[in-house]
C-alpha cells in the first residue's frame, strides 16, 4: 500500500461527529498498550500521528485517521485498564458497542493481542462478541520482536486454542518494531478497502 496521505481527523466522544461519507472503515480493538497507535504508526509509515500513550487507558475516545483520503483507520479506546471506575468502563463499553454494532461502513475489526501473554477474559469477550455481530475479524498478535522467532509458533498456539479461532479468521504476527506483519496485513485488509 503506497500512503499518499495520512491525516487525524478527530476524537470522537459520540456518533454525531462521526465523519460523514460513507468510506471503509477499519477498527483496532484491544487492551490498553497492546500496541494500537503503534500499528496504526508504523501501517502509514509515520513516527507519531496516532499518539502512542504512555499512560494506559487515557485514550477513552474513537481516534479516526483518514488515509489516501479514502478509509479511516479507528482507534478504538483500549480495555482492560483497572483503574478506570466501573461506571466510565460501563459508559465506554456503551459507546463503543453502539459503534461496532450499529456503523455501516465499519469493514472489518483488528483485534491486537499480546503474543507473549495469552489473551485475557475481555480479549476473548471482545472476540466472541464481534463473532456474535457478523464483523469481519483479523487477529493480529503485537510485539512479536520480544519473542524469539522459535517461540512464536507456541506463543501463537495458546491464543488461537483461546480464542478458539475458526478456520477463516487470519492471525497475523506483527511487530511495530521491525515492520514484521505488516505487508500481509496490507494484503488482508485491501478488499474491504475498496469503495
Ligand atoms: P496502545 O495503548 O494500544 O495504543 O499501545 P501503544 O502503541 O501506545 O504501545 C504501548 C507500548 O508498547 C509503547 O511503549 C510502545 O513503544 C510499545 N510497543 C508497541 N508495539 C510494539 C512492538 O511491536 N514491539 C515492541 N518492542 N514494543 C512495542
């Protein structure tokens, strides 16, 4: 994928500043620091347009980048941060079901997991949940150059018997260090990219 543009378009607290259009959208779901803005980062080749946080958790809204001016990437806020009060995470969850659920030129959802841990109760909830709705999935296991490559075939065994992975849904070993993953994920996002 050749990026001619890259662009943050906005924060979005609810669905009225949604961009209008009706280009393809691909949505990143995942814990807080599993590595969102990072892909996002080095997919567009940019150091730091999708801001990679060091605090956990403080991204709580909808990210959209507008690529090539012709589908957005959304960055959705990350889970899984425990210090978060329970009635924010309730609000957060509302919102961002209301997005996955209900927004049509959502394509398909990125679910970033660890591939040194195995995934946790809301990486599993997330994936069955996006199974439920019929939302395209692509597993995409985070910062693979912190696992020797003899290892990764273990490491990605215990996410996939967690997720109980079906057969059609890809996982693909990425890591926004070395760029590994990142053409295959380019080649597995193309056809939901097109008008
Ligand atoms: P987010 O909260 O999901 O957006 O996570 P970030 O992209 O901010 O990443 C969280 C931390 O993990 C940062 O310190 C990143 O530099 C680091 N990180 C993210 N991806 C990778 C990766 O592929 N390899 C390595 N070694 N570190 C990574």
């Amino acid at each position: 994928m050749i990026i001619r543009s890259a662009e943050f378009i906005i924060s979005a607290v609810g669905p009225k500043q949604y961009p209008e259009g009706n280009q393809p959208e691909i949505a990143l779901a995942g814990r807080s620091n599993v590595g969102k803005s990072s892909l996002i980062n080095k997919m567009i080749n940019r150091k730091n347009l999708a801001r990679t946080s060091s605090t956990p958790g403080k991204t709580q809204t909808l990210n959209f980048y507008h690529i090539n001016e012709s589908f957005y990437f959304v960055d959705l806020p990350g889970y899984g941060f425990a210090k978060v009060p329970k009635p924010v995470q309730a609000q957060w969850s509302k919102f961002i079901e209301q997005y996955l659920s209900k927004r049509d030129c959502l394509k398909a959802v990125l679910q970033l997991v660890d591939l040194r841990h195995p995934p946790s109760k809301e990486d599993i909830h997330m994936f069955e949940w996006l199974g439920h709705f019929g939302i395209p999935r692509i597993v995409v296991t985070t910062k693979a150059d912190k696992i020797s490559r003899g290892h990764w075939p273990k490491h990605q065994k215990v996410i996939r018997q967690a997720l109980q992975l079906p057969k059609n849904v890809p996982m693909v070993l990425f890591s926004s260090e070395t760029g590994q993953g990142k053409d295959e994920l380019w080649g597995l996002l193309a056809p939901y990219l097109v008008g």
